[in-house]
C-alpha cells in the first residue's frame, strides 16, 4: 500500500534505482543526493563559459555546443532546429537570458529552456522536457523525460519521474512526482510548522519517516485542481483528483475525489443598486 509500486509503473523508468531497497516510498528522497553523484554527467559548461547568465541562444546537438548558424522554427507545439537546411532532431535550446549558477547540470535531449529560468545544480534534466520563462529549480532534482518545469514553478530536492506537468506557479519540495498534472497555483508544502520530523498516520498505523522536510508523494494519473494545497507529508495514490482550493493532508487511496464542502444555502445573492 506505501510501497512505491503502487503509486508508480517504474518499469523501465531510468529512476527506479531509487527506490531499491526502499521499504516506503518516501524513503526514495533519502537516495536523491547518492544517485545525482553517482550518475550526474554535466554537460553545460560551454553554455556557461565561466558565467551564469546566458547571453546567447545556444543548442547542445550530440554533445556539442552550437553558438550560431542555426534556426529555431517555433511555430509548432515544440520547437524544431534547422542547421543547413536539416533538421537537427534531439537538439536542446538554451535561450538567452537563463541563469546556470554552477557546472553541476545535466540537459537531456530535445530539452527547452526558456528565457528567465534559473537551475542550479546539482540537477539532472530528462529528455523533451520542458523548463519554462521563470521557473526556478534550486539543486537536489530529478526531472524525467516528457516533464513541464512552468512559468514560476519552483522544486528544490524532488523527483519528477516522467510525463510530470507542473505548468503554472506550482511550489515543489521534497516530494515525488509520477505522472501527474498539477493545477496553476499548486503547492506542495514540504516543512511543519512545529520543529519536529514528519509522522504519517494510514489506517490507524504510525509511520515515523525521519524527515524534517517532506512534501508530498504524489502517484501516476494525480490531478490536482488550481490553487490546491498539500500538507506536509501527504499521500496521493493513483488517480486521485483533488478540486480546486482543496487542502489535502494524510493519505488518500487511489482513485479518490477530493473536494470543497459547499453550503449553497448560506450564500447570499443580491441585486447591485447603481
């Protein structure tokens, strides 16, 4: 039931490693930092040249850096890049005005990257996703392939683990993402208010997590409405559909609606007098 296989298909997923050996899968955020070691292979130091704000659009092809003699066709749902009048397939964009504050990051193939976004390492970065004007990813992430980092979107020591959309003003932290969409506004709290580790309750069991800071687990097909909130520590399972301006905490099974209690009766409509 809090296993990881059941909130995640991680067949074949390149982050499944994470959660060998896990009995919880909360436990998985504890390997964040052992595998960016162990797998990180930076590749943007020529996009940085020594700096952190880049001032020149530039794509990363098979390994290589390319500064200019390039076109971006933007008209599409994604854009393509033409070198010579060929396709240059798998190529990532780094557009001018990013930040890279260190070395420490990797870009997948077919990665965008907009215009006002900040990552700082270490982060891996997967394949055809996307990081949007003014997302900011602050170190300690895992981003799968076929996500969406969105418009000021922020995740910090987290795992998106692929087809993960955070579109729209979301807060990430120290959470799991499988494949889900997060509603704009969603927030994902990830501290308690009182000095002390997270601690589950899941049909009148006790889990002791050990974790200071713990967000929110959140499994494959999760859909969360605008301007949802989690509380430290919940639990998402497939399928789960929270309505918007819900506050979600503790565990939900999978396939579960959450929603907003509304006493119709108690509004009060009136005519406007001009």
């Amino acid at each position: 039931m809090l296993k990881a296989g059941d909130f995640f298909d991680l067949n074949k997923n390149p982050f499944r490693v994470l959660f060998g050996g896990t009995e919880y899968v909360w436990e998985a955020l504890n390997n964040i930092k052992p595998f960016i070691n162990e797998n990180l292979e930076p590749n943007v130091e020529a996009v940085r040249r020594g700096g952190t704000f880049v001032r020149d659009t530039v794509v990363i092809y098979e390994g290589n850096v390319i500064d200019s003699g390039f076109v971006i066709d933007s008209t599409g749902k994604k854009p393509v890049v033409k070198k010579d009048g060929v396709d240059l397939e798998g190529a990532s964009i780094v557009y001018a005005g990013a930040s890279m504050l260190d070395d420490r990051i990797y870009i997948g193939r077919g990665v965008t990257i907009e215009p006002c976004a900040l990552i700082k390492g270490p982060a891996i970065i997967g394949d055809n996703t996307e990081v949007r004007h003014g997302a900011y990813i602050r170190g300690d992430v895992l981003i799968g392939s076929g996500c969406v980092v969105g418009h000021t979107t922020e995740i910090k020591s987290s795992i998106m683990l692929g087809g993960s959309k955070a579109g729209h003003f979301a807060y990430i932290g120290d959470s799991i993402l499988g494949r889900v969409n997060l509603g704009a506004g969603t927030k994902l709290a990830n501290l308690k208010i009182i000095d002390s580790p997270v601690v589950l309750q899941v049909n009148n069991q006790t889990y002791k997590t050990g974790l200071r800071k713990f967000g929110a687990i959140l499994g494959d097909g999760v859909e969360t409405g605008c301007n949802t909130v989690t509380a430290p520590g919940t639990l998402l399972g497939k399928g789960v559909l929270l309505y918007p301006n819900t506050t979600a905490r503790g565990y939900y099974p999978p396939g579960m609606v959450v929603k907003i209690k509304q006493n119709q009766d108690k509004q009060k409509l009136t005519r406007r007098k001009d």
